[in-house]
C-alpha cells in the first residue's frame, strides 16, 4: 500500500511555470510506477507523464513533451512535475498515481490516486 498527495497548484499566467510535488507515504515507494494525469471539466483523464521505479525510464503525453518533466526522488519519497511554457488549455485538476505495471499511459494500470492540486492558467 502506498498513499499520495499532490501539492504546488495554483493560478498561473500563460508562458509561466509550476512545479508540482507528490508526497508518498507506506511501504516500498521505490518498487511502484509514478504517473501524472489531469482532468478537465468535461473532459476525460488525461496521461500527462510516467517514470518507472527506478526513475531510468519517462514516458510523455504527445502534446507535453518539451515543456514539462517527470523526476523523482526514492529517497525523500516524492515525485515532481516540472511544468513550463503554460497554456490556458492546462488548465485542470493533477493527479499522482501509483502502479505496478509500468509507466503507462493507461490510467486503469494505477492502482493508487491522490486527491488532486488545482492548476490554473490565465490567458
């Protein structure tokens, strides 16, 4: 079992940056897959990034490649998402999840969900 929290949202101008901060907590944070999704109103999930256990291997949605970065840190139990050149259309609730099947882009291969930070960003 493992337990996330995300923190670091906010409201942001258009070409501005954020970083978000996902906090683990149980056992073995270090043998789990970490994920960011987001989900805008009336919109479904959306993959937003992926890293393995090991932190050796990132994967990315299409449209986010260049601007924002998956990291982690096994050893204080967090993951970061560094998210640069924002558009109003990033705009949406980010979520941390956990998994075992990899760095998917499939949220159903996530066992694990944080309650979500708010990102905001004004044109």
């Amino acid at each position: 079992q493992v337990q996330v929290v995300e923190s670091g949202g906010g409201l942001v101008q258009a070409g501005g940056s954020l970083r978000l901060s996902c906090a683990a907590s149980g056992r073995s944070f270090s043998s789990y897959d970490m994920a960011w999704f987001r989900q805008a109103p009336g919109k479904r999930r959306e993959f937003v990034a992926a890293i393995n256990w090991s932190g050796g291997n990132t994967h990315y949605g299409d449209s986010l490649l260049g601007r924002f970065t998956i990291s982690r840190d096994n050893a204080k139990n967090t993951v970061s998402l560094q998210m640069n050149s924002l558009k109003p259309e990033d705009t949406a609730v980010y979520y941390c999840a956990a998994g075992s099947f990899g760095p998917t882009w499939h949220d159903y291969d996530y066992n694990y969900w944080g309650p979500g930070t708010q990102v905001t960003v004004s044109s």
